[in-house]
C-alpha cells in the first residue's frame, strides 16, 4: 500500500483494492462515508463508531482516531484491537509529548502517522518526540515491512 499526505491532516492510502481518502471523513472510491456503521466498499472494509474508524486492506488493519485524547480506557484500546497503521489527530501545539508516546505505545500499533492541525504543530511534535521520522513523499508501506517490536512514528512533511 501507499500512503500520501495530501495534508498534514488528510491523507491518501493506495491499495490494491482501492483508494481511501482520510480527512475530516472517511472515502473509499467515491463512497463517503458520512454514518456509523460497517462498510465495504471494492474489497476494503470499514467499521466506524464515534471515536474510531478500522479499515481492513491488504491483510492489514488501519484505524483513524477521531477523538485527540491522550489516554485511553481499557474500553477504548480493546476497541481499536490488533492494527498496523494508526492515524492520530493532533490538534493544538498544547500536547504533552511524553503522553502521547505513551499513549502510541498503548496501542501496539507497529506504524503511527500523526495528523496535525499545521505545520507548527508538526513541527512541535518532532522537537518534543526524538523518534519521529519525517517522510517527504509517498511512503509504501506491506505488512512484511512493519517493525515486530516497537513503532514508527512517521510524519509527513
């Protein structure tokens, strides 16, 4: 698969099956997804409830946080499941760094794409976080690649 930012905010992911758009909605194809619910849309699946979207492609699962808290219930980590790729929001300049790595670790998820607001947040983020990887460009992504132990963080410029 190939991931794309389009923004910092919004990206592009390429599979096999389809194109998916993340912003502040989820697309597959021309399908938005607009309500709740289970999805599929060409051979990718999507379940979406208030706080989480999981989409299911390429023998991988992805899962776009909705809401930028930086703690989880035992609820809410049970929710998001085994997943290889984790979209984040960040929001404002305000985040508590360690936190958030804490919270990235929580999750298990091998590779975790912030989203962010601007470019100063961004660029915030990198300062306070040493293990942040920027990435100009596409970045292809199988799950062969994916780190076994330990998380990515990408973020894309």
């Amino acid at each position: 698969m190939q991931i794309t930012a389009r923004t910092p905010n919004s990206f592009e992911i390429k599979a096999k099956d389809g194109t998916v758009l993340i912003n502040d909605h989820i697309q597959i194809g021309d399908f938005k997804i607009t309500d709740p619910g289970e999805y599929e849309v060409s051979g990718i699946m999507a379940e979406v409830n208030n706080t989480v979207t999981r989409l299911y492609t390429e023998d991988m699962t992805l899962a776009v946080m909705r809401s930028p808290k930086t703690k989880l219930s035992e609820e809410q980590l049970e929710e998001l499941g085994a997943l290889q790729v984790l979209f984040f929001p960040i929001v404002s300049s305000d985040f508590n760094a360690k936190e958030l790595v804490n919270l990235f670790t929580q999750t298990e998820a091998p590779l975790i794409i912030p989203m962010f607001e601007n470019k100063t947040i961004l660029d915030a983020f990198c300062l306070s976080v040493p293990s942040c990887e920027r990435q100009a460009g596409a970045l292809k992504i199988t799950k062969s690649q994916l780190p076994e132990e330990g998380s990515r963080i990408i973020v894309f410029e």
